[in-house]
C-alpha cells in the first residue's frame, strides 16, 4: 500500500532527525510496508520541533522545501560563550556583564534584513572539502567566512531569569540560530550561547499540523493491519501538494497536462506575468499533476508526481 504526503513530526529532545527517520520507518513498516521516506530541514539533537516526513511522492519536493522561511523560538544564556555556541560546548569567552531586557531590545533591529553570518564552528559547512565540525573536533585552527542570509523578523519574547532571554525569529535558509545567539550577546559586550531552541514552523508546517512520535505510535499500533491510507487522519497524513502551498498554481488544461507529464516544452499561451526565477504547480482532476518553470519562452517540467 502507498503512502504519499506528510507527517509532520514534532521532533523531541536528544535525537537526530535520521533518529526520527528511522523510527517513523519502523512504525510504519508493519501498517504499510516499505515507504520511502525523507525529511525537509535537519535538526540538531538539542533542538526540537517541526520535523516534516516526507512519503512517497512527496520526497520529490524535499528539494523545494529546502527554500522555506523557518521561524524558530531560542533562549540566550549570558556569562560565556561555548566552542559549538550552544550548552552541549566548552567554555571559552566570559563576561561578568549581563544585558537587561531594554539593552536587549535596542540592539535587534540591527539584525533585520539582510545580514552577513558567521555559522558556527560546529556546522556542516565545508572547509577545503572537509565538514567544520570534524575540523573544530580535531582542534585544526580555521576561520568561516561569513554568508549572506536574510531575518524577516526577531523578536524579544521573555525574560526567563537575571542571565536568560527569549526570543523568536524567523529567517531563511541556511540560517544559524547558535550564530545569531553569540552575536546579540557581542553586540551587548557580553557573551551568550543558546541554551534552548524549538522550531515552531517551516514554510506551512507549524505546530498546530505536527504530530509527536509517542502519539503517532499509538495511532498505528492500535490500528488494524488493513489500516486504509484513506483512513489516515488527514490531520496526520497531509498531502504532497501541502508541502508546496506557497507555491502558484497554473490552470493547464488535459492535452497540455499530458505533454508536460510526458517531457514536452508548451508555449504558456493564456498565461501572463510568468517569471523564469519561480516555480509553478500544475494540478489536475484535484491531484498534483507536476512542478513546472518557464525557460526560454516554454513551460518547462521540473518533476512530475504520480498520485
């Protein structure tokens, strides 16, 4: 039986996203049999949160997902920086100085917008086509260099005690929070490091549509083992074409439908303002039929679905 679309887990504390992978895979396994599986956006171990699982089909738009706006909650612990920029690291910088919640506040703005981040030394980043974190755990001495990236909003949320603050924000991909969290701190003349962090939504996965691994669990050992896909909660199992909702979909009409599906380039007759930099979905008798682009004139197929 095929599974396609999403389950968007709410990842716990303590394990990796392939952690998650591979526990989806072994609850599934005994209701649907083998699911090809994948995830939208890694998550440390120390953080939690949106986790999307995609099935079937929908590990086709992993690549999509890629670009979607992530909107995380955070908490800084002043006193001293750690080598990883979050509480599973040593000690390195102290400050005696610990910012108040109005010295806080004044400074975020200057984080809005575009910015240029240093990511963390434990990062994946490549380094001379080696990862930064298997660099900074040799003790090899490296710098990163710092990368564009854009922050739509940041916001103070609460003070939790004299040392630690809460904070939300929401950037786009390839976004540190540890970078951003060592470098409110140095702003303020302190030192700081994440000591909690929750990702609250990627693209339209949020909170609200995520499921945890204990009550996904249930659901599917209690059921029965001719468990219907039509018959998955759909609060459960959201469908491929959720995972691309932010992106527009075009009006094709059957024969064009089946010429795109089939490898064919179509003139985009009847179709206005189209921009060569975006993508397009294409949807047929209610279904996702495919992702589409306009290239040198033509609409142009980027992946076909077969739901």
């Amino acid at each position: 039986m095929t599974l396609n679309g999403f389950i968007n887990i709410d990842k716990p504390l303590g394990i990796t996203s392939n952690d998650v992978i591979f526990k989806v895979k072994k609850l599934l396994y005994p209701v649907f049999g083998k699911v090809k599986i994948g995830h939208t956006g890694t998550l440390d171990p120390l953080a939690s949160g949106v986790l999307p699982i995609a099935l079937g089909e929908a590990t086709k738009t992993v690549a999509f997902q890629m670009e979607n706006k992530k909107t995380y909650e955070f908490a800084i612990k002043f006193g001293f920086e750690t080598t990883t920029d979050d509480s599973e690291g040593e000690k390195t910088i102290s400050s005696d100085y610990i910012p108040t919640k109005d010295e806080i506040k004044s400074i975020l703005s200057q984080f809005l917008g575009e910015i240029d981040q240093v990511p963390p030394k434990y990062s994946a980043i490549k380094i001379n086509g080696k990862r930064a974190y298997d660099l900074a755990r040799q003790g090899e001495d490296f710098e990163i260099k710092p990368r564009k990236n854009f922050i739509h909003h940041l916001e103070f949320i609460e003070q939790i005690s004299d040392i630690e603050f809460k904070f939300k924000v929401t950037a786009n991909k390839g976004f540190y929070v540890r970078s951003i969290a060592r470098d409110i701190a140095r702003a303020l003349n302190s030192a700081g490091y994440v000591s909690y962090l929750r990702r609250i939504a990627n693209g339209p996965f949020n909170l609200e549509n995520a499921i945890t691994l204990d009550k996904l669990e249930k659901i599917l050992q209690n059921s029965e083992q001719s468990l219907d896909v039509r018959n998955f909660d759909s609060d459960i199992l959201l469908p491929v074409s959720f995972g691309l909702n932010d992106i527009l979909a075009l009006d094709i009409n059957e024969g064009q439908n089946e010429k795109l599906r089939n490898g064919q380039w179509i003139k985009p007759i009847g179709f206005d303002n189209l921009n060569s930099d975006s993508l397009y979905k294409v949807i047929s008798n209610s279904k996702l039929s495919a992702v589409i682009k306009l290239e040198d004139g033509f609409l142009k197929t980027v992946r076909v679905f077969n739901l």
